[in-house]
C-alpha cells in the first residue's frame, strides 16, 4: 500500500508506511518478482521449470534455507544481460522509494551468475547504473555489496575478488551469504582480510540457522562490521554482552525468518527481546520477493506481532542510519530529516 493511500490507514502503520528508514540487507535477486522473471526467461529464450507466474508464486513454500536457495537460484537464470540487472534493481529502487527508504544497501551474488558464463561485468554494471538512477531520479542513497557464496569454496571467492577489485569504484564492501549450516565464516578469513586491505567495509550472515558460535566467527574472522541476521546470538550471554558493548548491528529480517522456518511465527519472533537486551537492531526485507513483503510489510508485521511502540520504530529507524556504511555527514543529514519527521508526526497528532 502506498504512501497515497496513507489516510485511510490505521494511524501506526501510516507512520510507518513514511518513516525515513535505511535498508541494509537486501538480496537484488531476491527481489525478482514473478511477472518479471517470466518477461526475462522470454526476453533471453529461457525456459523455466514452471508454466505460469501463479504455479511458480505457489512455489514459495520452503521448509528452510536450502529449499529456498534452490528455487532461488534456479530463477536467477533468467538474468543474462547488463540490462536485466538493470531492470532488477530499478525495480525494486522504485518499490522502496514509496516506502520512505532513503538509503539501501545492496547485497549482489557474483558467483551465482558467473559460474553459468555472465560477465562479471554485465552483473555489476547493470546494477550501478540503476543505483545512480535511483539516486538521481527517486532520491535513494544507496551501497553496493558484493557477497561471497560460503557454500563454494574460499579458493573460489578470492577469484570473485579479484574480478571485483576491477570494478572497486562500484563496491563498498563484501559479505557473506548463502547456506549457512555446515559452513562457518572461518574458512574466508583471508578473503576477507584481502578484501579491507582494498578498502572495502565488511558484514556476514551469521546466526539465522547456524549457532551463535558462527556470529562470533564472523566478528573475530572476519572482522565483520555488522551481523547479517544474528538472532541466534541471544543463545550466548557473553556475545550478547559484547555486541551491546561493541554496538554492533545485526540486520534482522523477521518475514524471511517465519517463512524459512526459523522461527515459528511473528509473535514467537525474538526481536523484541533483542530491543530490551540493548541490541543495535535494523529491520530488512531480505528477499522480499519470496518472503512476502518489502521494508514497510516487515516493520508492520514485526509492529503488530511484537507490540512495538513508536518509540522503538524510531529507534530502529535511526539505527538502520547509523549502522550503514555512509560517511558522518550523510548519518547526520538522514538523521535529521528522521527527527523532523517525528516531530511533525507529533504535532500532527489528536
């Protein structure tokens, strides 16, 4: 629903339908909607695995993570071209801008789309060239981060490094991604530590279905910057102590951890404890495509279940900006346009 449409709204979900917010843990794949999947297959001569938009949306029943990046990366196929990942990313650029997202931070997998023959440079560029558009033309910020697949080998992302490190000017960071039991962030220490020797910022998934010793794998490691999900880190006293210590983010993605199963439901959802246990909590989208909603789906849903209060979706807001990897200034700037909006929404109340 729309910003448009916002006065016959219940009062809690227009505010938050026009909260300035930040994302910070988005899958550009992930934001391949159906209707647009089939207009590529038949644009590139590809044929899908299901005969319709409405048998492949059935689809999206997944019993966890693996089920999911199977039908996951089986759609990817239909992105061949530079302007495939163009019309992806400006897809979803144009969703989220009438979601109040003024910043987006944008996870790509390289390897997903290379190891079947597209260019590196046909992915990269599509992408950046709707990013300047979006930021020229709807007035959303935006990151690139490239993410390394764990369930391939070190060896293999170091390769994927190298092809970025040609297009650095493209790039903030690196992250890792993909299937997360049975493979531990450990094994890609080098990788990234190549990587900040380069500049580039860095975050990993950790603790969605993996323990909370992956989260501290990915800090000490990695030297992750943020955690990508982390909800499992509440199992681990010591780790919760050092992540409220260390403010560090945890990007949490309540949609996608119902429909894979990591949690039971909305309302079993640990959010809320992670918000009184002094975490440093942003809310995502994922891959809203599959999962069921965008940015302002995940906030009401999370609202309605948990009970959170006005207070703690400015706080989450506020954090999303202060956890991305823009300079002071820019923090300072979406700040600000964040408080002036909260106190316009006060004034405006009965």
């Amino acid at each position: 629903m729309e910003a448009a449409q916002a006065g016959t709204m219940d009062p809690i979900d227009s505010f938050i339908e026009r909260l300035p917010k930040a994302e910070l843990h988005l899958h550009v794949e992930g934001t391949l909607e159906p209707e647009l999947a089939f207009e590529l297959a038949e644009r590139n001569g590809i044929g899908l695995p299901w005969t319709s938009v409405e048998q492949l949306r059935a689809a999206y029943r997944f019993r966890d993570l693996q089920s999911f990046l199977d039908l996951y990366y089986s759609a990817t196929q239909v992105l061949v071209r530079e302007r495939d990942f163009y019309e992806l990313t400006r897809a979803y650029l144009e969703r989220i801008a009438k979601q109040g997202v003024l910043h987006a931070e944008v996870f790509f997998d390289p390897q997903a789309h290379t190891r079947r023959g597209v260019p590196f440079a046909a992915v990269v560029e599509g992408i950046h060239e709707a990013l300047l558009d979006g930021k020229r033309e709807l007035g959303v910020e935006s990151r690139l981060i490239l993410c390394f697949l764990r369930d391939r080998s070190p060896e293999e992302a170091h390769a994927t490094l190298d092809q970025a490190l040609c297009h650095r000017d493209r790039i903030a960071a690196v992250g890792l991604d993909s299937a997360e039991l049975g493979h531990p962030p450990g094994p890609f220490g080098d990788v990234f530590a190549r990587a900040r020797s380069e500049g580039l910022r860095s975050v990993a998934h950790a603790g969605e279905e993996g323990p909370a010793s992956y989260v501290w794998e990915a800090l000490e490691a990695l030297r992750a910057e943020r955690i990508d999900h982390g909800i499992r880190s509440l199992e681990d006293e010591s780790l919760v102590r050092h992540l409220v210590e260390r403010r560090v983010p945890l990007t949490v993605c309540p949609l996608s951890n119902v429909k894979l199963a990591v949690v039971e439901d909305m309302e079993a959802h640990p959010l809320r404890e992670m918000l009184e246990r002094g975490l440093v909590v942003t809310l995502n989208s994922d891959d809203p495509a599959y999962f069921g909603g965008y940015l302002n789906e995940n906030y009401r849903a999370a609202q309605r279940a948990l009970g959170l209060s006005r207070d703690q979706l400015v706080r989450i807001a506020g954090d999303s900006f202060r956890a991305s990897f823009l300079d002071a200034s820019e923090k300072a700037a979406l700040l600000a346009r964040l408080d002036a909006y909260v106190a316009e929404a006060a004034a405006a109340a009965p």
